[in-house]
C-alpha cells in the first residue's frame, strides 16, 4: 500500500520560507510524478509544482515560478518543496501527490498531473501553511 506523509507546514510571515517534504513508502517512484496541490479556504485545490521523476521535467504553476523549487532526496523516497519569499496569498493546505504512470507516458505529463488533466494515484494527508504577520 502507497502511503505519502508530509512535514514541514507551519505559519511563517510574508516574505519568510518553508521546506515541506513528502516521504512515500510502499512503492518505488521511478514511473512517476510526484506533485504538489495547494487548497485554500473557500478554494479548489490547485496544482502548484509538479515533477516527473525518471527526467526532472517540471511544472510550476505561475505562482510558484521564481518561487518555489522541487528537490528529491532518492535514498530517503522523499520529495520536498521550497518555498521562498511567501505571500498571503500562499497560505492553504498544501497535498503531496503521486501519479504512477502508464505505458509511454506523454513527455508534457507533469503539466497534465498538476492540471488535473491525468489523474492522481495517492494522495498524502495535508499539512497546513499560514502566511501572516
């Protein structure tokens, strides 16, 4: 059984950073995109930075670009996010993802994970991110 647990969440002040990270046990991530999704109050849950594992090609939704990098630790299965320079607007609950993928995959399936054009397989349980003075 796949299993994604985040860490990491917490509040932060505008212009602050945080490192989420995403540990997946109970599956290898080699056909994969590991993904981030942000929800905030009142909102859909949105793609945010995505990243097909076996090539690094990635997605980051306009948002994030400039902001916010993916980094991957193979020995430990974890996946993490950076987020610097934090707004307001940023906060929400932020979902660890995992799209295990099929028989030649199109080479633009990072975008399509994080825009919710090709589904997600796990998803991890949350962890909450409040940007605020």
């Amino acid at each position: 059984q796949v299993q994604l647990v985040e860490s990491g969440g917490g509040l932060v002040q505008p212009g602050g950073s945080l490192r989420l990270s995403c540990t997946v046990s109970g599956g290898t991530l080699d056909y994969s995109v590991v993904g981030w999704f942000r929800q905030a109050p009142g909102k859909e849950r949105e793609g945010v930075l995505c990243n097909r594992y076996s090539d690094g090609s990635t997605y980051a939704a306009e948002s994030a670009k400039g902001r916010f990098t993916v980094s991957r630790d193979n020995a430990k299965n974890t996946v993490s996010l950076q987020m610097n320079n934090l707004k307001p607007e940023d906060t929400g609950v932020y979902y660890c993802a995992a799209a295990f993928l099929g028989w030649a995959p199109p080479s633009d399936i990072a975008t399509r994970v994080c825009q919710k054009k090709y589904a997600v397989d796990y998803w991890g349980g949350g962890s909450l991110v409040t940007v605020s003075s």
